[in-house]
C-alpha cells in the first residue's frame, strides 16, 4: 500500500470539456498541478493530468475520475491509498482489427518498459457507438447507443480480479476547429467524463476513458503546444495506464488508513466553472475553495453567480498555492 506523506491533502480540478484556458488541452495544466506537490499531496482528476502518450502524473498525487470525486466530497466515497495497481481494459467491438493491434503494442511497449500490470482485457459484445458534439452553450457532451455492452465487459473484468479499468472506445474523426490551434473546447471529451463516470458509477472501481481513431496518421503540420501531445502518437491510451498503475482505489466503507473528504484542506478550480456539485460541497463542508482568474472555461459561472462569497479568488495558481502555504504549511 503507498501510504501518503504527512502534507496536507488539496485538490486541483479542471473540469473536462469547458474550454479551460489551462487544462482544457492535453495535459496543458499538468505543470500547475505538479508545483503543489512540492508542499501537498493533491488530488487531480484525469484531465488535468492525462496527455495521450504522456501523463504529467507525479509522486503526491491522487489520480481520482470525477464521478468518485463527487462522492468523496459527499461523504459517500473514500479514496485508498493503492500501488501497483492490476489494470483490466475494455476495447470497443466497433475498433477495427489493425486499429485492435496498434493499442496491443502499446500496452505491450507500456508493460515492458514500466513493468506496468495490465492484467487482462475484454472486448465489448457489441459496438458501444460513441457519439460527440458540443451543445449550444459550448461545453463539449455526447452519447452511448450501447453503454450496458460495457457494463457487462466491465463485470468480466472484474471476476477476473483487476483493481482499475481503463476504456477504449472509437470515435468517428472530429471536424476541423481551432482545438490544434489552442482555443475552443476539446470536442471529445465531454462525453469521454460521461463513459468514466458512467462505468466508475456502476462497477466501483476507478474508470477512466480514451478514444480510438480508425485515422492514425501523424500530422505534419505545427500545432499549438496545448494542444501537441494529442498530434504525435496514434493512441492515447498510455497516461490512463501511466496514471491508473497508482492511482487510489475506491470504497463505502470508513476506515483508519482510507482518505475521507474530512481529510480535504482546499478545492482549487477556474475562476469561472464554480457551478458543479463539488463546489457546493466543499463550501458547505468548510473546505477553502480557490478560484483562479488566469484559467477561465466557457461555462462563466463565477462565486458572484452562486452567491459564495467565501470562495476565495487569486490572479494565478502560484499565488493560491503561496496562500496555501502560509494557511496551512505550518500546521505539518
């Protein structure tokens, strides 16, 4: 078991498929959160830190998909401290058989090279055929023709004794936006959150999602850097296994060396995506929620809109995790 150090415990969060300015790309907020890491353990969910070939994961880190956040800021979920985790995947029927082989050798160069556990693998009865689309408010959103064929071979997977899952769906090809330039909002990943929750919901166990392409080829062309990791490799399936083999497992039960929200000192997000559940929650539990005015979303919903006025606001992340610091460093 890979017990945490004595820092205090935050939470970095970047809501998936809002356009966030840092975050919304790929793995573009990852070096923000590693900086907390230096005086707290943190809590990321899998789009701050998820790159397609690389994962800006790190030792202090917490690697928690959003539906299990959720629950641990209700109390209903606790989080356990976990290393070397055994990682079962799901593929979609639907990917293509040479499609199939290209994600084989990745787990295999993935298992070689990181003597990472991945375990076993099913693949679904039927296609899940994935849809995607952002809605009229900008926020990126889809859907699951078949999302219990994935149920099922989530279940196999877990008579087979694995510890997390990581999903792999095909998705038809995105069109053309400003994404590779930098702006705009991630079109596929609004309902990517949905599959991770909607199998981490219904299995209890961490699942996290990335997409397969039957289009592999390498672009070329310049990209913007926000954006680059997504354009250099023709599978993003490396950062769920990266960030999965450590990441915590989930239960109902309270026990002594299980993490518990009462454990939480701080929630920090964008300036302007204060409307989820999980800022609610954390207010109402006391915890110090940071909102950072240098990553703003589509979603404008500042602590002016939900009347928290107790939500504290900094210009940057270097300047809450400085106020971290002096709130609760010293009580170490």
């Amino acid at each position: 078991m890979n017990m945490l150090s004595s820092k205090p415990l935050i939470a970095f969060i970047v809501p998936t498929g809002t356009g966030a300015s840092i975050g919304g790309f790929a793995g573009d907020a990852s070096s923000y959160a590693r900086s907390f890491t230096e005086d707290f353990n943190v809590i990321v969910n899998p789009n701050t830190v998820n790159a397609a070939c690389f994962s800006g994961i790190c030792a202090g880190m917490l690697y928690t998909e959003g539906w299990a956040f959720s629950q641990f800021l209700k109390g209903n979920l606790h989080l356990i401290p976990a290393k070397k985790n055994r990682i079962g995947i799901i593929f979609d029927k639907g990917i293509s058989k040479g499609i199939l082989n290209v994600h084989f050798n990745t787990v295999n160069a993935v298992k070689t090279v990181y003597d990472i556990d991945v375990s076993a693998y099913e693949i679904t009865d039927y296609p899940v055929n994935v849809k995607f689309f952002n809605t009229s408010g900008g926020i990126s959103s889809g859907s699951l023709m078949n999302n219990e064929t994935l149920v099922k071979a989530g279940k196999r997977l877990l008579q087979k004794g694995i510890d997390v899952i990581a999903v792999v769906c095909k998705f038809d090809e995105p069109p053309e936006d400003d994404y590779k330039n930098g702006t705009g909002v991630d079109i596929v990943g609004g309902i990517e959150a949905v599959i991770s929750h909607f199998l981490t919901r219904e299995l209890k166990v961490p699942v996290v999602h990335s997409p397969a392409f039957e289009d592999i080829t390498i672009t070329k062309e310049l990209v913007n850097a926000k954006a680059s990791a997504e354009y250099i490799t023709p599978t993003f399936l490396p950062c769920l296994l990266f960030a999965l083999n450590n990441a915590p497992l989930i239960s109902t039960e309270k026990r002594e060396h299980y993490i518990s929200k009462d454990k939480l000192k701080a929630l920090i997000m964008p300036y302007n995506s204060l409307g989820a559940s999980i800022v609610l929650d954390a207010v109402k539990s006391d915890i110090k929620v940071f909102a950072i005015k240098e990553n703003s979303t589509v979603l404008k919903i500042t602590k002016e809109i939900i009347k928290k006025n107790d939500i504290i606001e900094t210009d940057t992340y270097e300047d809450c995790r400085s106020m971290l610091k002096e709130m609760f460093y010293e009580k170490i």
